[in-house]
C-alpha cells in the first residue's frame, strides 16, 4: 500500500511559559483508503500533532511529508497547494461554519479558491455526497440539526478532494444513533474517495467501529501503535491497558467502585513516572 | 420513606403552547441513582432544569408537580425556588469551563457558595473549601483553590465542579452528562467520585451514554420527544427493551462497542 501521509520524529512545544514539549519524537504513517486513530486522553497531545501535520501549528523538530514530499521544505506556493490536500474536520460545526453564511455559500467557497467554474452544480453533489438534500443549500447553519451540520462541515473538507482527512473529535458533540450514522457515511465516502482519515478521539468505541490501525499517545509520546483489534483487546503498553480497562460497555453492569479506585491509582502513578 | 425527589405530571411547554415535555413522572430515593437517557432534544436536560427552576427563557413549566424532601416546589417564591441550587441541589454539567464563572478563582465560588448557604465567616469557608477539594482527590488542593477554571484539566475542573455541587450536603445531586467530554479514565474516576460523594444524597444522572448510564444507575427512564416512553433497571431494561426507539439506543451504542465487553 502507497504511503499517503507521514510525520517523521515530530516534536512540538508551546513556549509561552516553560517550553513544554506538547508532543515528543512521534512518528507515524498513513497509507491510501486507511483510517488511523490517535487516542489518548485529554492534554497527551493528540491534537497538537494534528494541528501539526495540517500545518496549524509549527514543528520543533521532524517533518510532515505528503506523498514523500517534506511539506517545509517546498517553495511556499507548493507548499499551500499540498496543504490543501490535507483538509480537518472539528468537533463543534458551530465553530467552524459561519453562521451568516447559507450552507451553499459555506460549501462554494472552497471550491472558487480551487478555481471551480461551476461552484453551484458542485454544492449540490457535495450535498449529495453527504447525503443531504441539495435544498438545504439555501439554508443557514442553525437551522440544521447538530448531524447535518457535522455532514455539511464534511462535505466542505471534502469539496477539494483532499489525500487526508484530519477529524478531530468529529462525533463527541453527537448523539450515538447520529455518531453511528456518521461513522457509516465516514466508511462509505472513504471506500468511493480513497481518501485516508487520521481520526483523533477519546471514545474508543468509535475508534473500533472506524480505524484500521490505531495509535496511543500518552504524555507527548506515541507508546502503542498497531492493527485496531490489537490494541483495543490485547494492549501490550500500561497506559493503554488501563484506557481498555476503563471503558464502560452497557451490559457490564455496575462500576466496581474499588476497581475504579484502583485504575485511579495506577494512572495517578503513570503519570509521575519518569518517561 | 418518602423519596428525596419526587416528580408527578411534568409538563413543560413553550410560551405559545408547544409542549416540550409531557406527562414525565418519577421518584429518586435517598442513596439513590436514577439515569435519565435519551437523545439531544429528548427533553432530558429540560426535565432537570424544571426541577432546579432554571428554565430557559420562553420555556415554563406547563403541568405537575416537583416535591423536593416533600416540599412541593411550586409553592416557593421564584427566588426562593432559585436559592434551591448550591444548597439542595447540586449541579454538575458537561463542560464546567463554559459552567463556572471564567474570572472567578475556584476558591472564591466555594467560599461564596458556603458563606452564601451556611452563614459561616470567610476563613471557615476557606478550610471547607478545600476539604472539599481533598475530597475530590485534586493532588493539591490548595493550588485548584487559587486556581482560575481555566489554569486546570478537563478532569480537575470537573472534580471541582462535582466539590462545589457537594460543598453543601445537598439532598438531590443532577449531573447533566458529567463526563461526556472525557476521555476513558478520567470518565471513570469522575464517576466513582459522584457515586462516592453522593452519600445519602440522591442523583439524577442525565446521560446519551448507555455504558455511563448502566455503570452508575440503579433505574433508568428512557425519554424520547418529550415522555418516558420506558423505565426499569439498567440490565433488565437492556436485556428486555420492549420500545423500538430503547432498542435502537441499545443496538447503536452495542454496535459502537464491537465485541469487547469489559469484565
């Protein structure tokens, strides 16, 4: 399979302060028609390494490179060209769609900077691509349900058929029957498109139901990456055999309070652990 | 014994009339969880703002009662209906960055919140406060006391969320999807502290969650489009869901799980 996207040894810093390496010597590759998962709980920097490989935020060290090309090592022109191949979808559509724009207006505006004749025939495609009528183009953001929105905000990623789609918590402000509406759509597009998807979320339900592979940060550092199943059912690193630990499944019955407790400590533990 | 809260004939309407909730009724005893599960617009989150008073504007109780420790709430003044929150009921939401005030040190809120309700001084208010944040097991309480809301993690602000909503030994405790923006451990340990620090409170637990709900809740009411279409405790409900709309939660969120089902 073709390498589509790879991060080499990428490490990140927020400066202001304390020079706090937000992500560590992290490297990972995606291939054609793949989904990668970064898990990882709150503040291990997985979304920093995704701002970094869309180019939202600048590496310390490392590279980013999209079909073997180092995406800060090109003339600056070629280098937002390829960073248009790169496209990211958000948790929270209302962030990230205008509300004074018409859905149109919002799907349009991509596709005019791409240099599309025809912007109008192509809305309506988009629209249908995500399975949405094509006459909610006329409509604004809040009069979608918070589904339709997430769906529109993917048709606008989509809009220039981009190599990767970074999605970044795409279905935590949804409900499950929508999240898992969304997911089937996210597999559908993928297999037409061929587009590969680096899915960054803390809900590892999700996260078996959408990766191929998945990869486990913790503390800046990836620590576990491999084949879905792997990792989820047979973790071999101690982070991450806590997370399995900790997820909740409906006909688990009632949470041991000391076992809870427990898997506290150990995290607690974890984290003051020299890395 | 008389529950600690008990709901009859709930409706909940828009100001022209269009009913939002309907006919909702349930009791929570003492030591109790009850889970209240549904989709966004369910009318979940309504039900719990009706019983603390904190509609939304536009939006009003339209039928039934609410008896808090056997007080029919409706016989409060508006302020006195208000004063509820913080002293009888305890609040948790999801997000408590966009919940606590963003200028406000968490100490500062505790302190008001226990002088406020307790008519103690100021530097006794400080000491529970942050035995409060002890009791949250924040590694150091007095650091989240001095802190902004925004200086902590997603899973310290929640602690002190859940110590302010429990500064006050409130009867009824609601916490509005407490851990949805979590990820798997901190939900876990968030959850085991509300079960811990409920004591001989009651919670309501309101949740999209079925894994959060069955992990916590000792009875669950399905609500959809405004009524509670079933009721029953966790398992069985699970097991046994009679209405399409409980079966269809229950296959969405089982389908999301895979096979893995965690001892």
């Amino acid at each position: 399979m073709s390498v589509v996207l790879e991060a080499n040894a990428v490490s990140v810093s927020y400066t202001r302060g304390r020079g706090v390496h937000a992500v560590r010597d992290c490297s990972i590759l995606i291939c054609a028609r793949e989904t990668l998962a970064l898990v990882g709980e709150s503040g291990c920097g997985k979304s920093s390494l995704a701002r970094a490989i869309c180019g939202i935020v600048p590496i310390d060290a490392g590279s980013i490179r999209l079909h073997g090309r180092d995406l800060d090592n090109l003339p600056r022109a070629a280098t937002r060209a390829a960073r248009r191949r790169i496209q990211m979808v958000f948790q929270d559509p209302d962030a990230s769609l205008n509300p004074r724009h018409r859905i149109g207006a919002i799907l349009a505006e991509p596709l005019e900077v791409a240099g599309e004749r025809n912007p109008a025939r192509r809305v309506a495609e988009l629209l249908d691509l995500v399975q949405l009528d094509s006459a909610l183009a006329a409509r604004l953001p809040r009069e979608l349900s918070g589904g339709q929105k997430q769906r529109v905000a993917i048709a606008r990623a989509l809009a220039v058929e981009p190599d990767v789609l970074v999605a970044d918590e795409p279905l935590a402000s949804l409900d499950v029957a929508t999240a898992a509406a969304m997911i089937a759509l996210l597999r559908e597009l993928q297999q037409r498109l061929s587009f590969a998807v680096l899915f960054i979320s803390h809900d590892l339900a999700a996260v078996r139901q959408l990766a191929d592979r998945v990869a486990v940060m913790f503390r800046g550092r990836i620590v576990e990456c491999d084949a879905t199943a792997r990792v989820l059912d047979a973790p071999t690193n101690s982070y991450t055999k806590l997370l399995a630990r900790a997820v909740l499944h409906p006909l688990a019955g009632k949470l041991d309070l000391n076992a809870a407790e427990a898997l506290d400590r150990e995290h607690a533990l974890l984290h003051t652990t020299d890395t | 014994m008389s529950p600690v809260l008990e709901v009859a004939g709930l409706g909940i309407g828009l100001d022209d009339g269009t009913p939002l909730v309907q006919d909702v009724a349930f009791a929570v005893a003492a030591g109790e969880v009850l889970g209240i599960v549904g989709e966004s617009g369910s009318g979940k989150s309504l039900t719990a703002f009706a019983i603390t008073g904190l509609l939304p504007r536009g939006i009003q109780q339209t039928a039934g009662l609410v008896r808090l420790q056997g007080e029919d709430l409706a016989m409060l003044t508006p302020a006195g209906r208000r004063a509820l929150a913080g002293r009888r009921i305890g609040m948790v939401f999801q997000d408590p960055l966009s919940s606590f005030n963003p200028v406000r040190t968490v100490g500062s809120m505790l302190v008001e919140s226990a002088v406020r309700h307790r008519s103690i001084r100021a530097h006794e208010a400080r000491r529970l406060g942050i035995e409060a944040l002890q009791c949250v097991r924040l590694a150091e309480p007095e650091r989240a006391f001095d802190a902004y809301p925004h200086e902590l993690s997603g899973g310290q602000r929640q602690r002190a969320m859940i110590a302010l909503a429990s500064l006050n030994e409130p009867a009824l405790l609601i916490a509005d999807e407490p851990t949805t923006a979590l990820d798997a451990t901190v939900q876990l340990q968030i959850l085991a502290l509300l079960k811990r620090r409920l004591g001989q409170g009651a919670l309501l637990l309101i949740t999209h969650d079925l894994g959060v709900a069955a992990s916590l809740c000792d009875r669950l009411l399905v609500m959809q489009r405004g009524r509670v279409i079933e009721h029953g405790e966790p398992q069985f409900l699970l097991h046994h869901a009679q209405h399409p709309y409980t079966r269809r939660l229950r296959d969405a969120a089982l389908a999301l799980h895979g096979a893995a089902v965690n001892a």
